[in-house]
C-alpha cells in the first residue's frame, strides 16, 4: 500500500469512526480526527523527504522512453496502467474491474491509482498541515461536534483523493 493511499484511507477510517461514535464521545471523536490529521501530516513530510527531485532529470538525460536509442528500459519508465512513468513517484495502480475482449485479453474499467508530482506532493502536505490546525482550531466547537469532525474527515479525504489521484477510470 502506498503513502498516497494511506493518506487517503486515514480521515476516511476517521470519519467511519466518528460516525460509530455515540454523540456523548464528544472527546474521543476530536482526538480521533486530530490523531488521523496529525498521522497525515507525518506521513506527507515523510514522502517530501523520501521524493526524489532528480528523477526526471535522469531520464530525460538517458533519451527518449521507447526508442531503440534511449538505453531506458521501458519496465521502468512505463508503469502498469501504461502511463509514461517520467515524474510520478509513490505511484500505485490496482484494476478493480476488468473486462475480456474477443481475443482474450483483459483490460481494466475501473482502477485505483495514485501517484504524486512535486505540484501534487507540495498540495498533499499543504492540505495535510491545514486539516491537522483545523481540527486543532476547532477543538472548541460544543454544537453538533460529531457532525463537525465526520464532515470535516470525510471532506478532507476527497481533497487528498483530488490531490492524489492519477486516472479517474
């Protein structure tokens, strides 16, 4: 499982928690979105220090992917779904649906991948330390708190999936 989709699950698991939460548990459902924020946090810092800033650089200096003359083995510049693997890193592909054409090969319908660009990664930390001080920041609400922190979890899962994603289908 990759950083990305650890990001992702994170607020979501948060959210379903705090939705199987009574009401009452007004301090268990803050810590629990301040913990899964926080761990999102941690895990956006760990992927900027592990990003490789070369990369890219590297293969442009080998040649151009796919011809006979650029001595970069194609395995490691293509990645699964066939997409030109040039600057995403921490990428994960998973075809959840398939379908047979009538020569027998199977081709995916509906994936899972992620992947992350320096652009991307700046966005995913970014999003990260602002949903970690907002769910800090907002440790006073007394109304409807469980509301609050579901909605606030379920939100920021779909920013990280904006962020993270690579191909919708």
């Amino acid at each position: 499982m990759s950083y990305i989709t650890i990001m992702i699950l994170l607020p979501a698991v948060a959210a379903v928690i705090g939705v199987l939460l009574p009401a009452e548990k007004k301090f268990a459902i803050k810590l629990t979105s301040v913990i899964a924020s926080a761990l999102t946090v941690w895990i956006a810092v760990t992927m900027m220090f592990r990003y490789d800033n070369e990369a890219p650089q590297k293969l442009v200096k080998q040649g151009t992917p796919g011809s006979a003359s650029a001595g970069v083995d194609p395995e490691n510049v293509v990645d699964a779904a066939g997409f030109f693997n040039d600057r995403y890193q921490f990428v994960e592909y998973t075809p959840w649906v398939e379908i047979e054409n009538d020569e027998g090969e199977k081709h995916a319908l509906i994936t899972w991948h992620v992947g992350a660009d320096g652009v991307s990664l700046a966005m995913l930390l970014l999003t990260s330390c602002v949903i970690f001080a907002g769910s800090l920041v907002s440790w006073s609400i007394k109304d409807r708190t469980k509301e609050f922190y579901v909605c606030l979890m379920a939100l920021v899962t779909g920013v990280f999936g904006v962020f993270g994603t690579r191909d919708v289908f």
